[in-house]
C-alpha cells in the first residue's frame, strides 16, 4: 500500500490532487483545520488540527509515516521541521512571486528584474525589513530544501501564480462577475488595461502537481513555476466574462493612481506579475489540460453557483467594496477633467517605415506612408 498525506486538500487545487492520487493507487489522508470540506471521489481519512504550529502539527501526525507528504497549506517552515521522519517525499506548494526580492534591490542589475525573469536568474527576499511576508516565505524555502540536502526527504516546490476556479479564497473574479450581476454599465480599468499577470486553472495548477508525483527521479530537488500557457491583459478578462454573461462594459480609462476602484482586480500593483514556467514544461511535459477560454467559463459557472454573500467572508478576503456611489462620483470627476482639459494639442508625424522604399537606385531614405494599424490617431 502506497500511502499520501495532504496538508489542507480542500482548497482549489485540493480535490483534483486528492482525486489524482487516488487514481494512482495512492492511500490518501487529508490533514486541515475542519473549517471547510470538500467532496472526493471516494472516503478517505481526515485529520483535523492547525497545521499552522509545531505543537499542534507535530502531535497531528504522530507516529505516523506517509511515503509522499504534499503541503499545500499553513507554514512551511513549520512543516519541514514537523515532517521529519515521518516521509520520504515531500512536494510542496508556494506562491511564484511572493519571495522574490524587491524589484529595487540592486542585485537585480541597473535595469532592475526582467518581466519573464529566468527561473534560474530569480533571487529572493533578503531583506525583512523592506518585506516581511517575502522574506519569511524564502527563508521557508530555503528550509524546505536545507532538510533535502541533509537528507530528511526528497524535496520539491512547485510555485503557483494567483489561482482561479472552484473554492478559491477570495476569488478575483468576482470583482468583475458580481459588476454584471448589479447591471453596472460602466467600468474602471487603470491604464488602458493592459496589465498582464499570470494565472493557473486550479485543475491545471493541480496537473502540475500530479506530474511532480510521477516523476520523482526528474522533480527530486528542483523548483518548478506554473501558470497556464495563455496570459491575457486584465482588460481581455473583464471582456470576456462580461461576454460570456450576456453583458457589456463601457471601459472607463484612467491611470493607475486614480482608478482606485479596480485596484483590488489588479492586486493593488499596477506592474506586470509572471515568470518564465520553461523548467516545468521541458522537464515534466507541463501542459494546461483545461485551456483559458473554458477554464473562465467553468470559473464563471462556478460562482454563479457559489455566489459569495454579500460583504460576507469572501468579500472581507477580496477587499472590493463594490461602493458604486462612489465609483460613479470618480467617474463623474474624471469625465469633467477630460472635459474642462480640452482636446490633446500634439501633433505627430505621419508614419514612416524605418527602411528604404526606393522607386529607384540609389534612392536614399525618405518618409514613406505605410498603413501601420493604429497609424495617425
């Protein structure tokens, strides 16, 4: 009998790894807190406990061996010490951008971290004044893969983009799903839109998971980073639930410092966030098994059928206020802006190639039209 604990199992990506090592053979144990529950394809044991202290995890499992331990929930730190003699195996899972080092730190080079930074050229949180939660979350890391190096287990991390789908604590999504359900007509994007930020469909993210399982001589001691394969700007987002629900937006277009009200769709952060995810792909064979498109509708589906009550818990979590009267007021004030500014007075050059069109020999470079998309306006 091959045996597995989960540590949480109820979350988004719970179920699709519990189901998964079922399907493997695998005798699986869930240990959470008890708090929520979820449904599996068939009865497995349940541990309930805070698996967020050394007491209380630690006598959780005591006496007790796994062959693979996930951890998908509470501290790592506090997991690596805990888990100690009681697996061989350990994979667990992190958060792609959350350790990495402040975009200021000056060991990133004078051009600060690339937006598809290499995996292997990503450096991590060293300072725990200039941030805290990252620092704690890199110094786990480093925890998880001190205990692999000494021999207490074979480790993995696999690190996740915000995720999306079923049972997803305050759901990004909803920001935008609940807008249509009120009927508003309009929209605040910050920038145009065009912020891109990688995400990962809770059963892809779980996919990932199963891999690493598979493959334990390949994934033993490596850092992997998952997203799905297709990034889509926030404004493609919004579209795109609007028009699977039936509805449009008129986008109301400011910059960042006064678009506060979609700042919590935006995670409060007006840069890019993804990383480069070519490790997991040529290593494992990482592939989304749900592409984008119906990942979103079955995430849509999902909160129809699960529609957060509201200013209940999940909203606390996601921090929307949903204050239209508010949000109709800004736009009130950034239309009158635009209105008293008056029309933009800066005209441009026509649009020119870059290269030579001669009409003859010897012809040297001159201004020449040549119908670029968006040219002239």
């Amino acid at each position: 009998m091959t045996t597995a604990l989960v540590i949480g199992g109820t979350g988004p990506t719970g179920p699709f790894v519990v189901n998964g090592l079922v399907d493997r053979g695998y005798t699986v144990t869930i240990l959470h807190s008890g708090l929520h529950e979820a449904e599996f394809k068939q009865d497995i044991e349940h541990i309930h406990a805070d698996v967020h202290f050394p007491d209380t995890l630690s006598a959780a499992i005591h006496g007790r061996t796994w062959d693979l331990v996930i951890v998908a929930y509470g501290r790592l730190a506090v997991a690596c010490d805990a888990l100690c003699g009681h697996t061989g195996r350990l994979i667990a899972l992190g958060g792609s951008t959350g350790s990495l080092a402040h975009t200021q730190d000056p060991r990133w080079g004078w051009m600060g971290p690339a937006s598809n930074l290499d995996e292997d050229a990503a450096l991590q949180e060293t300072d725990p004044a200039r941030n805290k939660l990252g620092y704690q979350m890199a110094r786990a890391e480093d925890a998880l893969f001190k205990r692999h190096t000494e021999g207490h287990f074979k480790a993995t991390h696999i690190a996740f983009p915000i995720l999306y789908g079923p049972r997803q604590p305050g759901p990004q999504d909803w920001c935008i799903v609940r807008r249509v359900l009120d009927g508003r007509k309009h929209f605040v994007i910050a920038d145009g839109g065009i912020k891109i930020e990688a995400r990962a469909y809770a059963e892809n993210a779980a996919y990932a998971v199963l891999l690493a399982v598979d493959k334990p001589d390949i994934a033993s001691g490596r850092r992997y980073v998952v997203s799905d394969d297709k990034l889509y700007t926030m404004r493609q987002r919004i579209e795109a639930i609007a028009h699977y629900m039936g509805h449009t937006f008129e986008f109301v277009d400011m910059p960042y410092e006064r678009a506060v009200p979609c700042h919590i769709l935006w995670r409060r952060m007006r840069a890019n966030r993804f990383r480069d995810t070519g490790r997991i792909r040529q290593e494992l064979g990482y592939r989304d098994q749900v592409g984008a498109p119906e990942a979103m509708k079955r995430t849509v589906d999902w909160l129809l059928a699960n529609r957060p009550a509201p200013g209940g818990e999940t909203e606390q979590q996601l921090g929307d206020p949903f204050d239209y009267a508010r949000e109709d007021r800004l736009i009130e004030q950034w239309n009158a802006t635009l209105h008293h500014s008056g029309p933009v007075d800066y005209p441009l050059p026509v649009a020119s190639h870059i290269y030579r069109h001669p009409a003859r020999p010897d012809d040297t470079w001159r201004p020449a039209v040549v119908g670029y998309p968006g040219a002239n306006t």
